[in-house]
C-alpha cells in the first residue's frame, strides 16, 4: 500500500497539544507536540485499517497555507 503524506497542524490548549489533519476531519491530543502527531497518525491508521476506506484526493489540499483571522472580543 502506497502512503501519502497528509498536512496536520497543531497547536496548545491549555495543558494539552491538539494535533488535526488538513483537508481531514480528524483530530488527536497529546502532552506534547510528538505525542499528539504520534496519537493522530494512530486514529488515521485505524481509520484506513478497513481497505474499503479511502480518504478522497479532493480533501487533501496540496499546499495549505496557514493564515490567521481575528475576531474582536466582546
């Protein structure tokens, strides 16, 4: 089976990190970096365990591009 590489972004809430995929909705934590990516790359194994699961071409974005929106606090 051939692997792709899949775009996660994480970031801290609180005591804990949050790791998600891009293009994905899928999403693990951890107590640090390392752990939450390791944990999310865990869910995204058993998810693809079932050969009858594909994650579709259209959702994985080629080259995302973080950018930062603000809200005004109320």
């Amino acid at each position: 089976m051939s692997r792709k590489a899949l775009p996660a972004i994480v970031w801290k809430e609180g005591e804990w990190f949050v790791a998600k995929t891009v293009g994905l909705e899928l999403a693990s934590q951890g107590r640090n970096k390392k752990e939450a990516l390791d944990n999310l790359q865990e869910a995204l194994d058993l998810l693809l365990e079932d050969e009858g699961v594909k994650i579709p071409p259209a959702s994985i974005p080629q080259k995302p591009e973080l950018n930062r929106v603000y809200t005004q606090n109320t």
